[in-house]
RNA sequence: GGAGAUGUGGCCGAGUGGUCGAAGGCGCUCCCCUGCUAAGGGAGUAUACCUCAAAAGGGUAUCGAGGGUUCGAAUCCCUUCAUCUCCGCCA
C-alpha cells in the first residue's frame, strides 16, 4: 500500500518509479480522485458540525421542556442529514475506489534496482562453485527418484491430481533432514527464532502481506473463508499486524518449516514433470522486521542466511538481483539465489529474498515507536531459506551416481541417521 | 457443535439515550512544597483524518469491528470477531 501523502507531495517520482514496473502513469488518477474525496469529507464535516451543534441544542431545550423550540430545531436538523447521507454515500463510493486502486498497485523499485522487462534483465552478482560436472549422462530428480522407488507422481495424483508426490523411505527422511539442517543454521547460528504458525489465514493477513486483492486465483481457499498459506512469509509477517513493535526488538528474526500451498492457476505446461512445481511443497521461511534504515543491510545479510544452507551442502548456485520488471508485486528490491540442475545443464531458482519496504507494514499497520509520540511504519523482508523440495531436487540431481545411487552431502550425514548413500 | 457471560483511554474501572473523548483510581510527564524516608498540592497525559503556508486554532471520526434505529448512541437493535465458563466431541 502507498502513502498518499508521499504521493500527492511527489507525483512525478512515483509515475517514474513505476514505469521502470512498466505501468502507466497512476500518480494523476489518485490525486484527482483524492482530492474529490477531501473536497466531499469537507462538505459532510461541516454538515456533522452542524448538525451535532443542533442535537446539543435540543438537548438543551428539552431539558428546560421547552418542546417547541425542539420540534424547531429538529426540522433544521433534517436538512443536515440530508446533506450527510447523500454526500456519504458517494464519499464512501469515492474512497472504496481509491482503496481499490491503491491496493493494486505493486510496490516502487529502489532507486538503483537494475532495469529491465523481464527476467532476462536480471543481473548476476555472483557465484559459488563451479557446476557439477558428471562423466555420465545425468539424469533428472523424477527418474531418479522413481528408480529409487520413493518418489510416487502416480499413486499421488489418484489421490490428488497432478502436481503432488508422495516421497517415501530415505526421501522422506532426507526432506525431514533438510528441513532439519535449514532450521539448524537459521536459528542456532543466525538469529531467527523458529515458529510454528497457523497454515490457514483470514483474507486480511493476506491483504497485509500482498497476495490479496489481486492473486486470489493463486490461492487456495477452504469453505470457512480461510485461505491456505501460500508461504509461511505470509503467517511470519503477520505476527506484527495491527501492533506497535518495541524498537528495542529489531530487527526481529523469524522462521519457520511450513507447508505451502499454491493453486499455480495459469501456470499450465510450466514444469509438468517433478518436483519442481507442486501444489504443496515445504519451505524453511525466514522474515525480518527492521526499522526503516536498517533494511537494506539486513536484506544483504538475509541472502547469506539463505546462501549459507547451499554452501553447507556444497551445491553450486548463482545469486541474480532481478529487474525491475521481474519484480514481485510487494518488492523493492530482491535477489534470487539461483541452483545448479544437472539434468536442465541450468540454474533454477531456490529462494526468493526481497525488501518489501514499508509497503506491507502499511498494508498491516504495523509500525514501531521511533519517539516519542512518533510511531512510524516498520519495513519487512521475507526469504526462502530454503524451499525444501527444490532443494531436495538439487541434492538427488547433483550427488546422483551413475547407478542411480545418490550421495549423501556430507552435512546430512547426521540428519540422515549416518546413511551416507541413499540406493 | 450447544448454553451463557464479557469486550470502555497505557492499565484498572464507572457509565443503560442528551452538555461523554468519556467519572474515579493507578501509572507516566512537568511544576510547587517538604527535602532523610514516606507523604502532600497543582497542571498535563489517545489516535487518525480534514482545514490552515506553518504554528496556534477550528472541525470530523473512533468506547472490539461493521451495519441499523434516533434530532442525538459507549448506552437500544442486528451481524461479526475475540476472550472466559459449562456441556458435547476429538488428535
């Protein structure tokens, strides 16, 4: 959600920022309807005035038992009303329009976020290992793992449809393990307090965090008007909605191991095949809340969180800052860490780090006491630290043998109860 | 799922249609007195928005949320959310 005070002092920055989003020009749309909205709430206050003098006065008057002086009173007051009730229904006409517009309207790029259309745009910052190089034909996650017979695309989709799996035996463990190893470095070495939060949300929190009004089609929703939750960013965030956050507290640190549920409308023929896009898949989150000068150096700091796991499982990666273009509705600014796939002789996206500003505090009304009588709007940052399933993907494909064996990366070693092959 | 109760300012708590943005207490801030402790006196102490070049000032809204009745609602009605108690069910 954007100030529109921030607009109304800076159209044309805002109309530049957006553009690089490729949209048109919005800021003189706002401003017009805004200023109808002023013109129409002076009219109604000033009738609300009057009118509250008035009811006073008949107070007043009946208090003395002078009824006439009341019925007088009373029919001057009708015409206030009038005024009010006309000129109400088409302020709130007016500001639900407004609302609508602004809560449709992604997020303004940092200043120096590299421009561009699309992903092709994006800029590659830097990159850890080489990638894995194997002296036989590699084969992909999918044949992997029904070879292993623990990874089951058919027996789910009797029971699911398409884009679910069912991982059993050592697959099983070894994305419990992954998880385990995920929660183990961000919280015992980085700074985040795991939670464990709900998985079903009200369509506010949804709001808050962006996904709602415009990606409900990307959503699952259940017959009580919960939504699933598409992220666990979208429970972590929340949990500063509608509140006044001690400063002494941030950066706050949160994480969390939770399912994901992703209707993927219009994604159809994208990734058919594995793992790779699921309609639930698990993901270790990771959320900061920071005050407003602090978010960018948190935001570095949370990609080596999320870098941090891949380094540990020795997999080789990339990290891009995507365009303007590519972009998330409620991003400033983002870095995708990007992770070698053998099978694909490509990098595929892992995490999704991004500094949402204070656009989703707004959204919320989360904010934190700068000073005294000054509570100003908190920023957020949400990343994957990692996307579990993904992540199992890139460890069977890169430690797969030519057998079809899979190594087991030497970190998880202990998570896998000392399983050092998985066959 | 059934029955009932509750929801007021930072906290406690009064207030069942009128001058209530809201008594009183606690807490907090400032001042005075005393000045060792304890205590005493006075003033102040919500948020958002509109108006004003700004400040001062003025105005509107807000008593969980939304809607309604009324000239006027913290107070009456409806819906909804949350909490508590009892019963049922259940991992």
């Amino acid at each position: 959600m954007h100030d529109l005070k921030a607009i109304r002092e800076n159209p044309a920055e805002y109309d530049k920022l957006w553009a690089k989003r490729g949209l048109e020009p919005l800021s003189k749309k706002i401003m017009d309807k805004d200023a109808l909205i002023r013109k129409a709430m002076q009219v109604v206050q000033e009738a609300e005035a009057a009118r509250n003098k008035s009811s006073k006065l008949i107070g007043q008057a009946m208090g003395k038992g002078d009824k006439e002086e009341a019925e007088r009173l009373k029919a001057e007051v009708a015409g206030a009303k009038n005024v009010i009730a006309a000129m109400g229904v088409q302020l709130d006409g007016e500001r639900a329009e407004l609302q609508a517009l602004l809560a449709g309207i992604p997020n303004v790029p940092f200043e120096d976020v590299p421009e561009g259309e699309d992903e092709d745009s994006n800029v590659e910052l830097h990159k850890h290992l080489e990638p894995t190089k194997l002296d036989f034909e590699p084969k992909d996650h999918a044949d992997l793992g029904e070879a292993l017979g623990m990874m089951d695309f058919e027996t789910a989709a009797k029971m699911s449809g398409s884009r679910f799996v069912v991982l059993s035996g050592k697959l099983s463990r070894l994305d419990r393990a992954l998880a385990a190893l995920m929660l183990d470095i961000q919280t015992e070495e980085n700074g985040y307090v795991e939670h464990s939060p709900p998985f079903l949300v009200r369509g506010e929190a949804l709001f808050g965090t962006g996904q709602l009004p415009k990606f409900e089609a990307d959503l699952y929703k259940t017959t009580v008007d919960h939504y699933l939750i598409p992220t666990a960013e979208v429970s972590l965030t929340n949990i500063v909605r509608e509140s006044i956050v001690d400063p002494e507290t941030l950066p706050r640190r949160m994480t969390a191991h939770t399912p994901c549920f992703r209707s993927e409308a219009g994604s159809a023929g994208r990734d058919t095949k594995g793992m790779i896009r699921q309609h639930q898949f698990n993901k270790v989150e990771l959320v900061s809340i920071t005050r407003p000068e602090n978010s960018e150096d948190e935001h570095k700091r949370m990609l080596g969180c999320a870098e941090e796991v891949l380094k540990r499982l020795e997999l080789p990666y990339r990290v891009v800052e995507l365009c303007t273009g590519d972009l998330g509705f409620g991003a400033r600014r983002t870095f995708d860490i990007e992770v070698w796939l053998p099978s694909q002789d490509t990098y595929r996206e892992i995490s999704s780090i991004s500094n949402c500003g204070d656009f989703q505090a707004r959204r919320m009304n989360a904010r934190y006491k700068h000073a005294e009588k000054d509570n100003r709007f908190v920023h957020t940052l949400n990343g994957s630290g990692l996307a579990v399933g993904r992540t199992l993907v890139a460890v069977l494909e890169n430690y797969q043998n030519e057998d079809g064996s899979i190594t087991v990366p030497t970190a998880l070693v202990p998570y896998m109860g000392g399983v050092r092959l998985i066959k």
